[in-house]
C-alpha cells in the first residue's frame, strides 16, 4: 500500500476536527432545549465520520471514487439512527422541530459512531 500522503492525512484528521466541534455544538443545543438544531449539527458530523470511514477502505489518493459512488458507501457507512433518517426525506427531517428527549440518542449515538472512527484513524494510521 502507497504511503499516505501528508494532505490527506490532514484532511482526514480535519474532517474529524470539524465533526467533534459540530457534536460540541449539538450538545450544546441539547443543553440549551433545542433538539431541531442538536440533530442539525450532528447530522454533518455524521456524514463526516462516514466519509473518513469509507476513505479508510478505499483510499482516494490511490483510487478516487465517483461520486455517487462516494455517497452510496458513505451513506453505507452510516450508525443505525442516521441511516433510518437519511432514508427519510432529509431535508423535511432536519428541518421538522425536534423535542430534546427525541434528538439525544442521535446525538449519542453521533458521539459513539465519531469515538469508533477516530480509534479506526489511529490504527489504519500506524499500520499505514
């Protein structure tokens, strides 16, 4: 396997940076009573775990994939909550009001599914 190479080792680190603060936001709004946008910050953050997932398996600096193909397998990748919800018409689910108790569990299971894809980062890393 190519060495990674150091801007896509950036990128992928960015692109978990970005998903932590946006999960800090969420949890955020959870604190403040705000479940509609607790579910709107951590939706993004989902789809950029997904994404870092789906370029660990297939490394785009050696083989891009086309972009619907990118999707399809980053949707894929999705926890369970966020694939039930992206088979939903998106737009009409993160916009419609959300109630604390109900975006939580999104929110967690948001905070689980990062936590696993940063410690996969880490090893395919050090192996790589």
């Amino acid at each position: 396997m190519k060495k990674v190479p150091t801007r896509w080792r950036t990128t992928l680190e960015d692109q978990l940076r970005t998903a932590e603060e946006r999960i800090a936001l969420a949890e955020g709004h959870i604190a403040s009573g705000d479940g509609s946008r607790a579910v709107q910050e951590a939706y993004p953050a989902v789809v950029a775990a997904a994404t870092v997932r789906t370029w660990l398996t297939s490394p785009p600096w050696i083989q891009p994939l086309p972009p619907d193909q990118l999707q399809r397998r980053v949707k894929q990748a999705f926890p369970y909550l966020f694939s039930a919800l992206a088979s939903l018409d998106l737009k009409h689910a993160l916009t419609s009001p959300w109630q604390v108790d109900a975006a939580k569990p999104y929110v967690h299971e948001a905070q689980t599914f990062l936590g696993e894809t940063k410690e996969q980062l880490e090893s395919w890393l050090v192996q790589n």
